[in-house]
C-alpha cells in the first residue's frame, strides 16, 4: 500500500554541473567516472530516504531531449533559439533542424543507464529499479519540421519505432518497471485532440504492455520550475483512461490538490501516483503536511492503488532541498500505511 516512488530525474551534484559546462577539460575516462560517481550519489540519497522505488536519477541526461538527440541521427546539434536573455522560459531552448532521415542505430541510451543502475545498486532486498524514457510526442518538441517531417506528429511517428525498440531493450535486459514520459500530451490536453495522443501512447508502449509495470508521467512543464501548460486535468478525460498503462503519475502538489477529485476517475483504470511534493517549491513538506495530503488522495483512491511521489522529476529543485522533501514524503507514507494496518 502506498508506493513511494519517484519520476527519474534527480538534483545533479556540484561536481557534474561543472564537468557539463566544462568537457573539453577531461578526458573520456574522467567523464565516465564522474558521471558514475554522481549515479552512486543519486541512489544514495534515494536509498537513504527509503523509496520504494528508485532511479539512477538521469544523470547522463545533461538536457531532457538532447541528450537523446545526441542518438539519433538527421539533427543538427545547433538551436535556434528566438530569446536568449530575461526571466527563463520555454522559449529559450529553442528548436533542433532536421537535417536527414532520423535513425537511432545506436537505441537511444537508456539500456546503457539502466544497467549502470543494475550494477551500482544494492542487490537482493533492494529497492525495486525503474527507467524513465520519453514518449515520442514529447521527444519531438525541440524539432523544427520541414519538407520530408512536415508537423509535429509526422516527427513523432519517425521517432516512435526508436522508442519502441529501447522499451523491448529494457525488458529484454530486466527492467521491470518503466515509465514513459509524456508530459507533452497533457501540456496540450487543452488544445490538441486526445484520442490521438492516446493512439499514439498505445501504439509506442504496445511490444511491452503486460511484460513491465508500464506508468506514464503527466504534468504540465518543469524547464526552470516553470510550468507551460494549461494545468488542468479535466481536459484529459475521459481519453486518457484508455492508455495502456499499469499507473499514471500526476502533478497535484504544485496545483495545490485541485481537481484532486477527478483522481477517483483514474484510479478506476489503474494505480495512480499522486504528485505529493513541490519540486517547484522551496517549502519543505513537512511529514504532518504529507500524512494530511495522503489522507486526502485516499478519499479518492483505494491504498492499494496508490502510490506518492514527487510532482515531477526533481532536477530543478537544488539536492538539499530534494534530499528532504523525499525524507518527509517516505516517513510520511510509513505513518499512514502503519494507522491503516491498525485499523
């Protein structure tokens, strides 16, 4: 009962923010060290904190979407980016050319991660490992179409046999729990005609369905703690019910529990992680305020559907502040679990 999980990105540690703006001052050896070091950190602190569920917390990953980018060939490595300067915002990541048929020959790198992670985490006992990989609606968004790609969703069915492939690769070397991010889809629930986001999620997770236990991440923006999207869930249903997922993950903390109802609507369909904690907040959760948060959630969805975690990944919220939100957020869950097997 209660899961206490996380979504796949983690706080990078000092050492690895500076190696990522200064490469061209280590060698290949160095950098494979210093990245290991920082996954070893990352699953300390998860660890530490008593997660159910942990990741090797992305380090590898130094942009969301060009660090896959950096795999898949016909892009070029230079963004246009319309603003550069002022209040950060989703339009200073600009977008990537096309500039050839886009291949991934090489997968897109998360086996080499998810193995990393098999070797450095604690064996038998352990917590169990899951690896996040992005949909391909969300992994088209930094892409500019042009003649042969010509919108968004023609890019996205380029990339969509890619991501395929690197599910069936991760169940094929152990993974047993993977999430597929699109935060995309329900940043444009509002917009966009969801049953077609929902062909396109069935479609993409369909070689592994009933192999791992299979979640989707949905929220509404994290690029420098700022959201972009409409932050509702109600344009999502009753669409989004039909994706074939063992669990969705949603943001409610940073929304502050609104439309906390239409939860009871999901959890008909699946299990279903509740955002829990505020990754865009520097307020410290509390183990009283999460006991109360997860009360509340239970109103709507059974214990043994439910599981809590952060909002969204936590890579914009610095490690001191991670490292204890996730503390509270465990403690808080164990409490709860204790008052429900009393009863």
């Amino acid at each position: 009962m209660i899961r206490t999980t996380v979504i796949g990105s983690y706080p990078f540690p000092s050492w690895l923010e500076f190696a990522s703006q200064n490469m061209d001052k280590f060698g290949k050896a160095d950098l494979e060290e210093i990245i290991e070091d920082a996954v070893i950190a990352a699953i300390h602190d998860q660890v530490s904190a008593g997660l159910d569920v942990i990741t090797d917390g992305e380090q590898t990953r130094l942009d969301f979407n060009l660090s896959f980018y950096g795999y898949i060939e016909g892009i070029s490595p230079h963004a246009d980016v319309p603003r550069r300067w002022g209040p950060p915002a989703h339009d200073q990541r600009g977008k990537h050319a096309i500039t050839g048929e886009l291949r991934a020959p090489r997968g897109l790198g998360v086996v080499e991660e998810f193995k990393r992670l098999q070797r450095l985490a604690p064996a038998e006992g352990g917590p169990v490992l899951k690896a996040s990989v992005p949909g391909p609606y969300t992994l088209s968004g930094r892409l500019s179409p042009n003649v042969q790609y010509h919108d968004r969703y023609a890019i996205t069915e380029a990339l969509l046999p890619m991501v395929q492939r690197e599910l069936e690769a991760l169940v094929a070397v152990g993974c047993t729990e993977i999430t597929v991010d699109e935060p995309s889809m329900s940043c444009y629930a509002h917009k966009e005609n969801t049953r077609r986001f929902v062909e396109i999620f069935n479609r993409t997770v369909e070689p592994v369905v009933g192999k791992c236990f299979l979640s989707t991440h949905l929220c509404f923006g994290n690029y420098k703690g700022h959201a972009v999207g409409k932050r509702m869930v109600a344009p999502m249903l009753p669409d989004f019910l039909d994706m074939k997922v063992d669990e969705v993950h949603i943001e409610m903390a940073n929304r502050e529990f609104a439309e906390v109802e239409l939860l009871a609507e999901f959890a008909k369909h699946m299990h279903v992680a509740v955002g829990i904690v505020d990754v865009k907040s520097y307020y410290i959760e509390t183990v009283e305020d999460i006991v109360e948060r997860i009360k509340l959630c239970l109103k709507y969805v059974p214990a043994e559907r439910l599981s809590v975690a952060p909002d969204c990944g936590l890579s914009q919220t610095a490690r001191w502040a991670a490292k204890q939100k996730l503390r509270n957020m465990v403690e808080g869950a164990k409490r709860v679990r204790g008052k429900l097997k009393l009863a």
